[in-house]
C-alpha cells in the first residue's frame, strides 16, 4: 500500500508539471476489483491531454512503472492510462462534465485521498 500511494504521489507531481487542471483522486479499493486509486483531472485542449497522457506513459518507464492500458491518446477527448493499483482518465472539460465521472466516483470511493476544487 505505502508504494502505490509513493507512487501516486510521483504520478500527481508529472501531472502538475504537465499543467493538468482540477485534479481528483478517489480511493476506490473496497469497492473495485480492478484499481485501488482513481486520478480525474483535465487538460484545456485535445493537444493539451495528449502531452500530458505521453509525459505520464514517459515518465513511468523511465521509472519502471509499467502501463498496463492506455486508451484514447489519439484523440485526447479522454484518455485512460491504467498503472495497475491506479487508474489515470484525463478528459477535456467538457466531456468531464458530459460523463459525470467525479459524481460516480464519489458515491463509490471509500474517502478521497485529495480533492483539488474546481
């Protein structure tokens, strides 16, 4: 637990160096078989997301992190890197709110870990 939540805090700074916006992270463990922790946040534009999806999957293989998924980097509307225990979605603005997400995974989280207010 103490290496996924060092690892966490590693992937939150690439984020901020990446000027990811309105970062969430939900603790999703007692209710989800498949991830531990969830990171929301967004990009201003496509282009925006796309840097930030690459910085991450880069970065985490300099680190030896491995990416199990990565899902939409070509359009940048949503992107899902999935780190094993941590799930990354990095979505534009609008379909955030289109998609409800942080909703969703607030009623499922166990507490947040941190919340950045929009």
């Amino acid at each position: 637990m103490l290496a996924e939540y060092i690892s966490l805090e590693v992937i939150i700074g690439w984020l901020k160096e990446k000027k990811a916006e309105n970062i969430r992270i939900y603790d999703v463990q007692e209710k989800c078989d498949y991830t531990d922790i969830v990171v929301v946040c967004e990009g201003s534009a496509d282009v925006h997301n796309k840097a930030i999806a690459n910085y991450i999957v880069e970065m985490a293989k300099k680190n030896n992190l491995r990416i199990l998924s990565k899902e939409g980097i070509d359009y940048g509307h949503w992107v899902l890197l999935d780190i094993g225990d941590l799930i990354v979605h990095i979505f534009l603005p609008e379909t955030r709110d289109y998609y409800n997400i942080d909703e969703l995974l607030a009623k499922i989280a166990k507490r947040p870990v941190q919340e950045n207010e929009r």
